[in-house]
C-alpha cells in the first residue's frame, strides 16, 4: 500500500469509509480476511517507488526467479462485476504455470493515482479551500421540517439536531463535517437544525462558522416537541440526534447521541445511492 496517508485530501475518500493510514489498512485486511501478506509502505514510500506504480490497483508479477515477466492491471473491467474481456493478469499467471512465454507481458493502469509523499501541499491548498467558504444559518419552522425529512432532493440526506449547549453535539460535530467533506461530491448533502432558542442564533452561527460547516444550516423556530416529531416520531428528545434519510423519507440510520463515525461512513457509503464503486 504506497499511498502517504498525509497526502490524501478526505474529499478524495468518497468511495470508501476508512482512510490509508496503516492502523486502517490493518482494519481493512481483518475485515476483508486477508489470507496473503498486505504491506504497507505509506511513510517511506521507499519500497513503492523502486517498483514504481502509477495508480491503484498496478500488478508486478514475477517467476520463480524473481524475474518481471508482468506488468499492469488485473483486467480491462473497471467494476468487480462482470466478466472482463481480457483476463490480463490471469493469463500472465497460467502462462508462467504452464512454463510459457507470457503473451501480454505489460499494460496500462487506469485507477486511484498513488499519493506521493510530495502531494501533500494538497491537503494544505484543501483546507485553506474549505475555511474560505461561507456559512450560513437559516430558520425553519415545523411544516418545512417535514418537507426536509420527506427529502425529495434525489441525494441521500444526513440530518443532525443539536444545540450549542449539548456538550456531545459539540465534540461530535468535526466528525460531521469531516464526512460532509468525504462524500459532498456524490449524491449525498448535510443538514444541521439547531434548537438553540432564536437570540442565540448569532452565538450558533459563530460555533458553524468555528467549524467550517459550510454545508446547509438550519435553527429551529417553534415548539420542540414539534420538532421532534418532525424529525422523527421514533426519536425520544435527547440530543444530538442523528439520521440518514433516503430520497422518498426513509430512514435508514437514526442515532440519539454521539455518533460512531465510522459505523455512519460504512452506512453511507454501502446505500445503494452512494457505493463503493463508481
């Protein structure tokens, strides 16, 4: 795994729910049961560079040698469905098997392009992108609130009640915003509804604008039990209050109290409006 987990932008995580760190990569081998060795060279790059890949996924076979006799992609399928026209890199083991020539001994690479150790003033030009984008907070009464979870904006929504009072709505609340950023590319938005009462709305406007929460930010007017039920009749009242509701106002997550980012990543990125694949 070559890529320098510092050089990766959160925004270029949208099809995936864990990032290249090597505490992930190991996570990512357990939960895929990883019967061969699965290295990882993303501090160093040393090792990566000698071989010298130009994207995700790039194959180096050799022979009992140790000889380069392939080089190249799996196949010419982008999606793991399917059966591929050209089985390159199985055609490259059979033929060493069978102590043949192999016949198609390199090709192109079409993938993710590794993330080089000097890509990381990428992160830096990203958050400097992120902090210049306005942020704004809009009142909503009841009636719109219904509308909002009937989402009929054809994304997946992500909705998250707090209040700039409620302790774990603030600590959870960069966790948030790193996945608004991860997925706000595909068919996916944020919306925030705070219940702080309407003369703090300037005090929650300045907690949004702390955390760069450009996405849509809402304060609620009204009564709190309408709010509630608004929301969602499941729901009890305590805050944060968190739910993931499809176009038509499924809901497919719902979580009263901190959210376990990682659990609501692999929840969003496995729905079937967003996926793992394009």
């Amino acid at each position: 795994m070559p890529n320098d987990p510092k050089a990766l932008r959160v925004d270029e995580l949208d099809f995936s729910d864990i990032g290249d760190s090597f505490d992930e990569m190991k996570f990512r081998a357990k939960e895929k049961h990883f019967n061969f060795p699965y290295l990882y060279d993303g501090d160093s790059q040393v090792v990566s560079k000698l071989y010298g890949p130009v994207a995700t996924p790039h194959l180096f076979i050799f022979d009992r040698n140790r000889k380069l006799r392939y080089n190249g992609r799996f196949d010419d399928q982008e999606k793991h469905t399917g059966n591929p026209p050209h089985n390159d890199a199985i055609n490259a083991i059979e033929d060493l098997l069978n102590n043949r020539e192999v016949a198609v001994k390199t090709t192109k690479v079409f993938g993710c392009s590794i993330k080089w150790s000097d890509k990381r003033d990428w992160i830096t030009k990203a958050t400097q992108k992120w902090a210049a984008e306005p942020v704004s907070l809009g009142d909503i009464g009841e009636p719109d609130l219904r509308k909002l979870v009937s989402n009929h904006s054809g994304k997946l929504r992500l909705v998250n009640v707090w209040a700039t009072w409620c302790g774990p709505c603030v600590a959870e609340f960069p966790d948030l915003v790193t996945i608004y950023r991860m997925y706000r590319d595909r068919d996916f938005e944020f919306v925030t509804i705070s219940t702080d009462e309407s003369d703090k709305k300037p005090k929650a406007l300045q907690f949004l604008q702390k955390q760069q929460a450009s996405n849509t930010n809402y304060i609620f007017s009204g009564n709190k039990y309408d709010l509630i039920e608004g929301i969602d009749p499941n729901w009890q009242g305590a805050l944060p209050y968190t739910i993931l509701v499809e176009p038509g106002g499924k809901i497919v997550y719902s979580r009263e109290g901190p959210i376990d980012p990682a659990e609501l990543k692999k929840t969003i990125v496995e729905n079937h409006l967003i996926g793992r694949y394009p």
